[in-house]
C-alpha cells in the first residue's frame, strides 16, 4: 500500500532537473516533479499546485479542496495513535 501525502508546491527549484520545493503541512522539502508536467503544464506554471507526494516524488496533482479533507483525514488518524 501507498501513502500520497498532500503538499503545495511553493517553489521551482531545478527546472530542468524538474525539482521543486513542496510545503507538506509547514515543512519544506525537494521533490520531483516529472511525473506532473508536460507541455502544456510545464515547471514553471507548477507553484501553487497541490500535489500528492509519495518517496520524494509528486504523483499526481489534485485540488485544493481533496488536499484539505485528506490532511484533516491524516491529522485525525494520528490522533487516534497517541
């Protein structure tokens, strides 16, 4: 099984290297990106999009609204174990 973390990208930090820095709930990392941009959704027009983040990597992008309820679904799971 496969956890995708949502997070929005803030920053393109490599576009050729198609990296780019993601904020996943207040913490900043590097991610990669091919798997999101194309011709028509290139690096650059990436900030502000929200992605699911998995091993380092944006899977897919979603919309803000499937970002906030899987964030408060994960916030409630954590809960639930301390």
């Amino acid at each position: 099984m496969c956890l995708g973390i949502p997070g929005q990208i803030v920053e393109i930090t490599n576009p050729e290297h198609k990296l780019a820095m993601v904020n996943v709930g207040g913490v900043k990392r590097q991610i990669n990106i091919a798997c999101i941009v194309d011709e028509q959704h290139p690096p650059e027009k990436c900030i502000g999009d929200w992605v699911l983040v998995h091993v380092g990597f944006a899977m897919n992008r979603i919309n803000e609204q499937e970002a906030a309820e899987t964030l408060k679904l994960l916030q409630e799971i954590s809960q639930a174990y301390t």
